[in-house]
C-alpha cells in the first residue's frame, strides 16, 4: 500500500503564479503579492500627456457648472476650447470621474480628432473602466499620429493581458525595446508576460537584463525567483529570495520572499529548512492558511505524521471545511495506520462543495486505500486463526497418541 506525498508547497504569490502590477506614473510600476490585479487607481498621469503638477492646479483652479467650465478664483469664463476641455478630461481623471472624463475628452476630439492627449486620456479612462477593447482603439488612433511615442507603446502593452494578448504586449514592449534598450519598465513587463505564457527560460533572460541595469531592485528579484522555481531551478531561486531579504530593510516581513525561499526549500526537499523558514512566516502572520498548510506538508513528507496532524487540526479549528488541511490530514492518519479515521477525513473532503476537483480525487483513490488495507488486516486475522486452530488440532491429535 502506497500514498505519494504531496511535493508542491503552496506559494500564494504564485497562484496560477501571479502577482499584480500597478503602474505608476511616467511608465512606472510596482509589484504586490499578486501576480496582476484590476487597474483602480490612477498610477500614471504621462497617460494624459500631462504631469502631477499639472492635474493638481487644474483640479483646484476648475469647476463644472451646467458644462461651463468656470474659474474658482477668477470671475471670468474658460472659453470652452480643446485645451479647456482637455484639461477638465485630466482633472476628472485624476478624481476617478472616468466617465465624466470620457465626456469631456470626446467633446475636445469633436473639435479635433487628432489631439494625442484628448485620446490617449480617452483611452486610459476606458480602460479604468474595465473597457479595454475600446481603449485600445483610441490608443491605436494615438499611436497612428505618433507611432514611436514610448509612453502610448507602454500603456497599449500594459492593458493587452487583460485580453489576453501577452504575445501582442510583448511585441510593444520589444518595439518600446528597440528605441530604449535600457527600459526597465519594458523590460520587467515583457519578464512578467513571458511567465504568463510559460516561456520562464526566457522571462529569466529578460530579468537578468533588467537587474543588470538595476541589480537591486527587488521586484524584478522577486518575479525571476518565480520564474526560476517553475523552471525548477529551485536552488537558484532560494539564492534569489535570500538576496531580496538582504536587501529589503524590512526583510524581516517581507512575507513573499520568505515564502519563496520556503517553497524552493520544500521543493529540494529540504523539509527542516523550509519549515524554519515557515515558522518564521508564522510569526508574522500567525493565521496564514497556506503557510501553515505548507508547513504541515514538510512535516507529513518529512515523515512526522502527528506533528502534521496537529498542524491541520490547528488550521481545521479555524476553518473546518479547509479542504487542503482536510486532505492533509486525511494522508497521515493513512500512513499511520489509523484507516477508520482517515476514510472518515477523506469522507468529509468528498462531501464538501468544493471546486478541487484533485483534492477530491486524491481523497477517493486514498480512501480506496485505507478500505484495501483494512481488508488485508481481516484477512491477516482471519489467516492468523486458522493458524492458530491447525496448531491446536496438531497438538492434540499428537496428545492423543
């Protein structure tokens, strides 16, 4: 009778491996813990053609009143000019006001079709709007005007894997590449869609050309680590966590890098290590499901089924229907022997309405196990009586004579 060990460790940073980006102004970005969230706020005012400053005296000095645009501290009108309305489409922008924004952008491209800032400030409410489709019409229209303008490039390419055209992005990013060798937001955003289409050596190559420029900065770092560990150059991408956490001053909680440095440890198993590395996770944040659950992983492959029990039980008083922990649990009572308990675990997996269709699975084929093994004990017993019995009649016909 067998049982495979579960050998992934979960890292939450790389689900489906993400992680999100958040754009910042003038081709910015930043990295968070997951791999791409929905762009909500406004991270780059370049998109507009126009600069914090910009926005800030605008969205002070204006006011709308019946689609008059009015001086707060002045007493005289706007004349209601492309300018005018391109500047109210920036200050409504920049409040969110993305809808108004459209309108007022729409009522400058009335009187001038071609007005890069009217468009591109267009494109960028559409795609805060989650209409990206339309956005990148009117990127393209900008882009027909100014073909090599960086930042359109960027912004195109930055909403492209919402649709998911990462091939689409990657090739802006290779053209935004050729004009600026040295871009480093390019160069991070064409690693990070290379991994969403699983092309990690090569998202590896465009890291490395990055942190050439920028050896320190941590989330292109972070995102390499990612891409080794996929590769299952997992020795490599724990050298990469350990950079990140001698670098990042805050590296004692820095929970993403102690996660992937967990994950490749688990992974090489070295399970003593990794679950050093998780206790620490859980000093941090002492409730962190996968952390735990990833714990009670190292210790079940690590052979220490009741330390692993007691890590699930702890995870299932907080959160009874954890499937994982359930899972978990399930397998080291199998390995101890104690079948009645772990066919009931594997029960409650199966009942639960769950979309883990493995996990589910996996829980089938062990119960299916536990049953095999408790009717070989039977038959074991059973055999063992006879035994028993053929002895006891031996013994007494040999009395008798």
């Amino acid at each position: 009778m067998t049982n495979n060990n579960r050998k992934k460790p979960i890292l939450s940073a790389r689900s489906v491996i993400v992680v999100s980006l958040l754009l910042i102004s003038l081709l910015g970005y930043v990295f968070s813990q997951s791999y791409r969230q929905e762009q909500q706020q406004y991270p780059y005012l370049a998109m507009a053609q126009i600069s914090n400053n910009t926005v800030n005296q605008n969205s002070s000095n204006i006011d709308m009143d019946n689609d008059n645009l009015i001086l707060t501290n002045q007493t005289s009108f706007i004349d209601q000019d492309v300018n005018s309305f391109t500047k109210a489409g920036d200050a409504a922008l920049y409040d969110f006001r993305c809808d108004e924004a459209i309108n007022y952008y729409d009522k400058a491209l009335a009187t001038e079709p071609n007005n890069t800032n009217a468009l591109s400030g267009k494109a960028y409410a559409l795609s805060n709007l989650n209409r990206y489709e339309e956005a990148i019409n009117y990127y393209d229209k900008a882009l027909a005007i100014e073909p090599i303008n960086v930042t359109l490039l960027y912004l195109k390419a930055s909403i492209l894997p919402y649709l998911g055209k990462y091939d689409d992005a990657i090739t802006l990013y290779d053209k935004i590449l050729a004009i600026e060798p040295d871009n480093l937001d390019a160069l991070f955003n064409k690693g990070f869609d290379l991994g969403q289409l699983g092309r990690f050596d090569e998202a590896v190559a465009v890291y490395d050309k990055a942190l050439a420029i920028d050896p320190n900065y941590i989330g292109t770092l972070y995102h390499k680590g990612i891409a080794l560990d996929n590769l299952g150059r997992f020795d490599e991408a724990v050298a990469v966590y350990d950079r990140i956490l001698s670098l990042d001053p805050d590296y004692e909680t820095n929970i993403q890098a102690l996660q992937g440095k967990a994950s490749g440890l688990f992974n090489l198993g070295s399970y003593d290590d990794a679950i050093g590395v998780y206790d620490k996770i859980l000093s941090i944040v002492p409730n962190m499901v996968n952390a735990n659950i990833s714990k009670g992983d190292a210790l079940f492959n690590s052979g220490r089924y009741d330390d692993a029990i007691r890590v699930y039980d702890e995870i299932l008083e907080i959160y009874p229907d954890e499937i994982r922990a359930l899972s978990g649990k399930g397998d080291a009572l199998l390995k101890l022997g104690k079948y009645d308990e772990a066919i009931a675990t594997y029960d409650t997996v199966q009942s639960l309405p769950v979309d883990d269709i493995g996990t589910v699975v996996h829980a089938g084929e062990s119960k299916a196990l536990a049953i095999e093994a408790i009717e070989e004990e039977k038959k074991k017993q059973i055999s063992g009586e006879v035994v028993n019995n053929i002895t006891t009649t031996i013994t007494k016909n040999n009395t008798i004579r």
